[in-house]
C-alpha cells in the first residue's frame, strides 16, 4: 500500500522564527505513524526548531518531562 503524506506547517505574519546563535524552539511531535512524524520533524527542523518524536502517549509523556518542549504537536 502506498501512503500519501501532505503536511503543511503555516506561520503566522509577525511571528518570530528562531535566529541563529539564540535558543531553538523545542517541539515535540507526536504520531504513531513514523513517516508521518518525520515529515513534520524535518518541516519544523527547516525553520530551526529543534524536534522530538514520540511514537506513543506514554514516551510523550517521558520526553515532556525530560526535554521540556516549548510545543506539542
């Protein structure tokens, strides 16, 4: 089976993305679809966060506690 994946992250005008040199935004993903996480990861990656992934509520819950992520998604 062929999967068809479409991810789309959209910023707001105005909003600040993170520089070069300063803190990156901490986001962990979320999905028990890999390819889906991935997609998203190197989405958010591009315009300089740093990603987590999980692929379960319970490692969510492990890396929210470790890594402190700014957003989840």
């Amino acid at each position: 089976m062929t999967k068809v994946i479409f991810c789309a992250i959209l910023i707001r005008p105005g909003v600040a993305l993170p520089k070069k040199g300063k803190r990156r935004m901490k986001v962990l993903v979320v999905d028990d679809d890999e390819l889906v996480g991935k997609a998203i990861g190197r989405i958010l990656r591009k315009v300089g966060c740093e990603v987590f992934h999980a692929s379960n509520g319970e490692a969510a819950l492990t890396l929210v506690v470790e890594k402190r992520p700014d957003l989840i998604i």
